[in-house]
C-alpha cells in the first residue's frame, strides 16, 4: 500500500475512532438499552478493524 493509501486509511481510523467516543458519551443504559447504538459502535469498531487490516507493514 502506498503512503497516500495509508493516509487515507488512518484519517478513516481517526474518524471512527471520533464517532465512537462520541457514541459512547451517552453512557453505557443508553448503549445498552438502544439498539441502534449498539450497531452503530460495532459498525465503526468492525469498519476500523478492516482498516488497521489495509495498513502497509512498512511504518
């Protein structure tokens, strides 16, 4: 992957990283008692988790 690739792919890091803290503000009854709360974080968590996978090995 090139080093534009993986710029691209951290800047997709960060803002899901931004979405979670923010998602998570609301405390933990809200996450858990609201379901779409729930996919909404294991969308963002499950989206990063792909792009740490994208990375170039090479930093």
């Amino acid at each position: 992957m090139s080093e534009n690739g993986d710029k691209v792919y951290l800047s997709y890091i960060l803002e899901c990283i931004t979405n979670i803290e923010e998602l998570t503000q609301s405390g933990r009854t809200v996450i858990n008692n609201d379901r779409h709360y729930r996919a909404a974080l294991l969308y963002y968590l499950q989206t990063m988790a792909e792009a740490t996978q994208r990375l170039s090995d090479k930093h």
